[in-house]
C-alpha cells in the first residue's frame, strides 16, 4: 500500500467562510472537541485543547488551566488562516518515531459557506502492520464523529471576532 493510499481523509462543508472556519478548528477547539470523550490522552486531567500560532507553536492538550500546560500533541509546521493548517500528531503511548501529520483545507464553497478537508498521513512511521492497520481504521472513524461535532459547533451562532 503507498504511503498516499495510508492517509485517512474526510471533508465536510461548514456554513461559515474559511476564515471562521479556521478560528474554529484553532481558537474556538474547545467548542466541539468534546469532554469526556475517549478522543483524549489522559481525560482525567484534560481541561482542553490548546494551539499556540503560527510555525513552531505547540498543540497541546492541557492539563493545568492557570499555565496552560500539559502533553505537546504536535507541533505546527504550517498556519495561513483561512487556508491551511499542518501540524505534527502524536500519542502519549507512541514510540518517540510515531509522528503523523494532520492537515487540514479551508476552501470557500459560496459566500456563506467552507469546505473543511482533513488528511492525516504518516502512517509508515507505524511500522507494525497489524498496529498500523488498527490505527487508520480507528482514526478514520474518529475523524468522522470529531468532523460531526466540528459541523455542528459550526451552525452556533457566535460573537464576531
């Protein structure tokens, strides 16, 4: 299987431009990436999501809401809001070579409306092929119900910012 045919991909269409669209997947995570899900490394001491902007900054899962610290998920290596967003991803149980990487589309459909598009590929660092095969499946559900809470935060009508 080429490394292309291992990426995990979805898109969805939002009703917000891509600028808005990208605000949500960034600053506004903690709208629709849900607490108490299993889609966290330690849920107990999660207390959010957290990007620091632009190239280098951090994704990071907080576990200490006053220093914002806690496990480094990824890091940055692209930030043009409004277009494109790469970062790093990694597990907490993930040998130190376990690194994917997300990216993620905003493209304009109309006026009023963005369409959200998510790659995660890096799959080959996982060179277990059982292991492997697992993950994908698994992050392939995932994204869909992460993308499904995304949509839904994405019709909220929010303050403009």
């Amino acid at each position: 299987m080429s490394v292309k045919e291992m990426a995990v991909r979805q898109s969805i269409e939002v009703p917000t431009s891509p600028e808005d669209a990208f605000r949500l997947w960034t600053t506004g995570i903690n709208e629709w990436w849900k607490r108490g899900s299993h889609y966290w490394n330690d849920g107990k001491r999660a207390v959010g999501l957290r990007f620091e902007p632009g190239v280098g900054g951090r994704f990071i899962e907080v576990h200490d809401a006053t220093s914002g610290e806690g496990l480094e998920i990824g890091r940055i290596r692209v930030w043009e809001p409004g277009r494109r967003l790469v970062y790093s991803w990694r597990e907490a149980g993930w040998a130190a070579e376990e690194r994917t990487e997300v990216e993620v589309l905003f493209e304009p459909v109309s006026s009023a409306q963005a369409r959200v598009t998510v790659t995660h590929s890096g799959w080959e660092t996982v060179k277990d092929p059982e292991r492997n095969r697992r993950l994908r499946e698994g992050y392939g559900y995932g994204l869909g119900e992460l993308l499904g809470w995304y949509r839904d935060a994405s019709t909220q009508t929010r303050p403009a910012q």
